[in-house]
C-alpha cells in the first residue's frame, strides 16, 4: 500500500504526511525521544492511508483500490473490506482475552462495544485504559488497524460517558489531525445549542465569541462562575493538552446542588462552544472551529 502511494504520487504523499507530522507542532517539544518519532511517523503514514485527500479528492486506500480494480485476492481484498468500516476514535478497554485473541473495546463517543481480534495486542495490553486506535471489519470481525497505540492510564465513569455521548453530535467525526493537534475533537454539525438560543455553525468566530461573551454575566452567577470574562478566556487560551471535561469541572464547581438534565446541557453546551470557537494558544492564537475551516479550504 505505501510503496504504491509513494510510487504514484510521489511528492504528494509526501505532503500528505508532512501534513500530520506538522500539525503535531514536534517543535514545541523539548527533546522528545526516538520512540516518539518513530510513532509519529507511524501514525502519519496511518494518516495519509485512511484520512488524507488527495488531489483526486480520494484517501490513499481509495486511490489504491482503484488501481487495482479486479484483484480480488491478498491485499486487494482485505482492504476492500476494510474501506467501507473504519473509523478512529478513543476507546476504553472493557476486556481483554489472551485465549480467545480479542479485545473489547468501547467507544467513549459513541456507546458502542467492538469485540477486536488481534493476537499480539491481546497478549500485550494491559486489561484496564484508555486507547486512541483506528479498527475496521475484515471478513466480518474487527481488527486493529492502526500502529501501536500507548494505553493511557485512565478510565472515565458512566455518567462521564454518557455526558460526552449526548454532547457529540450523531454525525460528529474524530479528524486524526485534529487527534494529532492535541487530541482535539472536531465536532462538526450543522447546530449546537448555547443557552437557550441556536448558534449557527457557520457564525464568524467574532459573532460567536460575541454571543457568548453576552451571555456569561447570566450562566456564571447560574453555575456559580467566580471568574471574569477575561478570566474565563484565559482558561480557554491557556490550555495545555487537557480534557475539556476537566476544564469544565475547575470552571464550573460542584457547589452541591444537584443539577438537571437540561441544566447540564446548558452548562456542557456553552462551555463547548466557548472551547471551539476562543481561541488557544497551541492552536497558535485560532479556536479549533477557524482551524477546522482552514483544512477544508486546504
């Protein structure tokens, strides 16, 4: 598959991977080791398979499988299987079976469970954590499809869960760049709640920020905000490779009175909204919504 790519399209599937090893910002690192580098280049290469649009508007796998129209044996086939099934996301391990070779993995953003058969990852992960991994059907059982991910260390609670399951739009998708850039997630969808009102994706950052900016004399005194305006951007702008959630439970304290459903709604629907469109500083100086437009224009 990557001889082909580099074969092909040369110079292109080369700023294909560029492009992600960019977006890693590996300068802003302090002496990162080899074990690092090597798993960047990995996943760049995983990148520039299954995400990465060439000229021709087609992913690396795509353009493979049209080259090869016909084969139906090795390679060809598997991946034609594969195309139509995988995704990327952030997992948490529920299970691991080293007699039977499979993993089980949830899907933090989705809610759904995916029995992976892989023989060496199921001799070799640990049996509690977190992944960041791309899976995809084959001959109709799942299987790891990315390189080898690090297991991080944590597991969320099922309230946590189901909070981030019914503030990720149905159609939202985990861009790998974004996943490079900080782990970020892109939620894209056509609206997302702010307060009571709407708030039109398509709003220039300036609209947005001043919607939200009117609005947080009246949410801060609600969720009981001890920080100014100012205060509260900064939180946002400063950020350093941290959950979102956990930004949300400094900002917003638990001050014992138990919340409803539609009130957590409102606090998380804000609260994300100031996330994608304030700007951060390792996002240098843009919010991930204006860096989201800036790809697709690309």
């Amino acid at each position: 598959m990557l001889n082909f790519l580099f074969q092909e399209y040369g110079a292109e599937a080369q700023r294909g991977a560029n492009k992600f090893i960019d977006a890693m910002a590996l300068d802003r690192i302090e002496d990162f080791s080899e074990d690092v580098w090597e798993r960047v280049q990995q996943n760049a290469l995983d990148y520039l398979i299954y995400e990465y649009r060439f000229k021709n508007r087609k992913t690396g796998v795509e353009n493979y499988l049209s080259d090869n129209v016909g084969d139906e044996v090795g390679a060809t086939r598997i991946f034609s299987q594969i195309v139509g099934t995988q995704f990327f996301s952030e997992f948490e391990i529920m299970r691991v079976d080293r007699r039977e070779y499979f993993v089980e993995l949830e899907d933090i953003y989705r809610g759904e469970k995916y029995k992976v058969y892989d023989v060496g990852l199921s001799k070799s992960i640990s049996d509690k954590g977190t992944i960041l991994a791309r899976i995809g059907k084959v001959d109709g059982l799942w299987a790891m499809l990315s390189p080898e991910s690090e297991v991080m260390p944590f597991t969320r609670t099922e309230r946590a869960k189901q909070i981030i399951q019914e503030c990720t739009p149905k159609k939202a998708r985990l861009d790998s760049v974004k996943k490079a850039m900080r782990f970020r997630i892109d939620l894209r969808t056509k609206r997302e709640k702010e307060i009571e009102n709407d708030i039109n994706l398509d709003l220039t950052s300036a609209e947005a920020r001043k919607m939200l900016r009117d609005a947080f004399p009246e949410i801060a005194e609600k969720y009981g905000v001890t920080l100014s305006w100012t205060q509260y951007t900064n939180k946002i702008r400063q950020e350093t490779d941290c959950n979102p959630l956990d930004l949300l439970a400094e900002i917003f304290p638990d001050d014992g009175k138990r919340r409803s459903e539609k009130q957590m709604r409102e606090m998380i629907n804000y609260f994300m909204t100031s996330w994608n469109y304030l700007p951060h500083n390792s996002l240098n100086g843009k919010s991930p919504n204006e860096m989201a437009k800036e790809m697709d224009r690309r």
